[in-house]
C-alpha cells in the first residue's frame, strides 16, 4: 500500500479554486440526461464518482460528451431507453452513492410502450455494506420492481423499468439524505402525482435543498412543508437550463479554510461564496466560533487567525456531517474538548467514520470518546507521528492532512483514495505550505 509523507508544515496560505461539488455535478448529469434539450454543464467536478454517473449514462442511450471544463449532456427527454440484448446490463458505480441511489430510483422508470429492460447496480465491496432497504421499499410501494441481488436490504441491485405508480409514501430520513433526493428527482415522472413523508429526523437537510433547486433549474418545483418533512410532486417534464456552472465543492474548501484557521492563514477558496447552494459552507461559521477571522465574497471565502489558538466547540453538525470530520481533525489544534454531536449516519458513509476517526485520532495521542451520535476529542499535548490509515475513504485522507499542520510530519496511507472526489487534493495542499 502507498503512503505519502506529510509535514511537519508551519504556515499554510494562498489562494486555490475548487473542484466542482460533487453532489451538484451528479444530480445534475442525471436530470441532464432525463430532460428534454442539450445541457453544457460548466466547470463540473471529474472524480472517480462523477466519472461513474457519466459512464452509467452513456450506457444507459445518454450521449454525453466532453468539451473545455466541462461535459455537454444530450437529454433523452424522459426516461432511459431499453438496452439492446436479452441479458441485464450491468452498471459499476464503485462506491459512489450519488450514483447508485439516484440511479436506482431512474432505473424503475418507463416509457409508454417500452419492453422490460433489466439492470444490474454493482460497485465496491464497501457499497454492499450500505443499506438501501429503506429506497427500495419506499420505490417498491409505488409500483417499482427491484431485487437483491445477494444481500437483503444492500446492494447489488437487479432493477426493472415497471415504472412508477404515483401515490403516498414515507422515507425515513435518519440513515442518508440521498434517499429522498432520489425520490424526488424521479417523483416528476411517475405516472401520477407522488406524496413523499419524511419519518423521523432528516439528516443533511442542505442536500434536500440542493436538490429541490437543480430541480427548480431543470422546470420542476416540488411542493414542500417548511421542516421538509412533507412534498408534493406533480407529473412533469424536465427541461433543460441549456447551460449550467457547478458551484466549488464546499466540502473540500473546508480543509483549506480549517488549515488558515490552524495556521493563522490566509486561505481563499475560490469557487464557491456566502450564497452557495450547499451547506458545507456553513463550516466557515463553525471556525469563526473556534476564533477564525472569515470573510466572504459572492465567489469566495478566506479563513485567518490573529488570537493565540482556536477555541473548542459543542456542536450539533447534522446538517453538515461530511464538513464535520474537518471539525475533528481542526481539534487537534483547538485549546478545550471538542463535541461534534448527531452524526450517527456517518457509520453508513464510506466507512464507518465514527469508528475510524476515533482510531486515527487517538493514533495522534488524542483522547476520544465516541457514542453511536457523538464523538468527543481532547488534544494531546503534543501531537505525535503516526501513519494514518485512510480506510479507503478519501475525507478520511483529506481530514488527516490536517495533522501534518503541527510540529511532527505524518503519514497518509493509500492517499491515491482522493480520486473519488478530488485528484489534486494533496498537489494543491503543498502547493499552499510553507515548511
């Protein structure tokens, strides 16, 4: 297995513009494909995930083609065509959630008059240790035919185009926010009119919003409660924007701005500003709580510091969750005891990160406490060297970078994990240091 050295780093400054969200760029090559017109999506992310959605769709009869910074989408204007061939074609989507689930859910769709068409959803191993029973049932009772096709309640998944009914269903909305999303963006195209409740808390609720306006850009609008535990979609068409530019992941300008705030900065992410549509920039305002000086433009946000070290927080980060693994590596450098709090479905994520980033602290001396919602982190006194496992999940890797902005170097295992989402991560990271 690789590993990377890192550090010790003193200072980390400058300027970088962030890829494309991954969670814009996937939502969108899907309604792309599933509406009437050609779309040039702009500046999207080109990850191992999004590289999974493109390749699923062209497979599927959606001509998608790449032009400068960017892919140019022909939209089928509804849904997939039948595949040639009498056995079931078989899509890898690795472990890329943001395809599988809303792929899933198109998946069940038909058109008038089309013969059945069976496909095959199959990833990496840790993908079938992600439960989807509860999108499954919920596309089951609105007339969807889907199978397991080893596993009750995981993928893989045999799905077939029975189409969708219409009518009242419930999700439960603790587990993943991606359930919902999926629903909703296949909702239009159900044969009637789709009634979705939420049961339970809603994670992640930012994403529900993100969808729900890629929707809007697409010439969809969903009814729905102000707590977003209620939505009404009438039959519709999606139509397509013609043009569309991809936000900077949010995400990933999280452990930029964390390393100007531990460093005293400045940092600026370009690409993504206070009116994003995603809600990992709300992890700015978590630095400024810990002491961080942050400032904003409509295309860009910049982290400092000035005091003497940051602060430690308690926070409920439900709505943030993948921003709040930034917030347990910035501990390390935080005087006081750190709480990140409501964040039980990270154990459904790429791994189980409660687990893991519990291991990896501790391997730094950290004391951490964890309990199936919470994690609690006391500093070390000093930081030590330690060889991070990554447990194949590129936020792990690029969490744990962090630690390298202290007075000992670490070690990144399989950093090559990054691709699923960001490449470059670790050429733009030294790019910014300053040993």
């Amino acid at each position: 297995m690789s590993k990377l050295e890192l550090g010790p780093v003193r200072h980390l400054s400058g300027s970088l513009r962030l890829p494309g969200s991954k969670s814009i760029t996937n939502r969108a090559l899907l309604l792309a494909g599933l509406a009437e017109g050609t779309t040039d999506l702009h500046q999207p992310l080109q990850s191992d995930d999004t590289s999974h959605m493109v390749k699923a769709l062209q497979a599927l009869g959606c001509r998608v083609d790449s032009i400068p910074k960017g892919y140019r989408v022909h939209g089928l204007g509804g849904p997939f065509p039948s595949h040639d061939g009498q056995k079931p074609l078989s899509l890898f989507l690795g472990n890329a959630g943001t395809a599988m689930r809303p792929l899933t859910a198109a998946l069940t769709l038909t058109r008038p008059g089309q013969r059945n068409r069976e496909v095959h959803l199959c990833g990496e191993p840790r993908m079938y240790e992600r439960p989807i029973d509860n999108l499954v049932d919920a596309l089951s009772d609105l007339g969807a035919e889907i199978s397991y096709l080893n596993r009750k309640g995981f993928p893989p998944l045999s799905v077939r185009n029975s189409g969708l009914n219409g009518g009242e269903v419930r999700v439960r909305g603790d587990r993943s926010s991606q359930f919902l999303t999926a629903l909703l963006m296949v909702a239009p195209l159900a044969k009637k009119p789709v009634s979705i409740k939420v049961v339970g808390e809603l994670t992640s609720k930012p994403y529900i919003e993100i969808t729900l306006a890629l929707m809007e850009c697409f010439g969809v609008t969903a009814s729905r409660s102000d707590d977003l535990t209620c939505f009404e979609v009438k039959p519709a068409s999606y139509r397509s924007p013609e043009t569309l530019s991809i936000e900077g992941d949010a995400t990933a300008a999280s452990y930029f701005l964390a390393g100007g705030a531990i460093t005293g900065g400045p940092v600026r992410v370009e690409g993504v500003g206070r009116p994003a549509l995603q809600g990992d920039v709300a992890f700015a305002d978590v630095l400024a709580a810990m002491g961080a000086e942050i400032r904003h433009g409509t295309d860009w946000i910049e982290a400092s510091r000035t005091t003497d070290a940051l602060t430690a927080v308690d926070m409920d980060l439900n709505h943030i969750p993948d921003a709040a693994m930034t917030l347990a590596t910035t501990a390390l450098f935080a005087k006081g005891i750190t709480r990140i709090r409501n964040i039980g479905n990270w154990r459904i994520k790429e791994t189980d990160r409660l687990n893991a980033m519990a291991i990896e602290l501790k391997k730094l001396g950290a004391s951490v406490d964890t309990t199936d919602q919470s994690i609690t982190i006391r500093p070390p006194a000093r930081l030590r060297s330690a060889t991070i496992g990554t447990w194949n999940d590129h936020r792990m890797a690029m969490s744990f970078s962090l630690a390298a902005l202290g007075p000992v170097g670490i070690r990144i295992q399989n950093p090559e994990c990054v691709d699923k989402t960001f490449p470059e991560y670790f050429r733009v990271f030294s790019s910014l240091c300053d040993r």
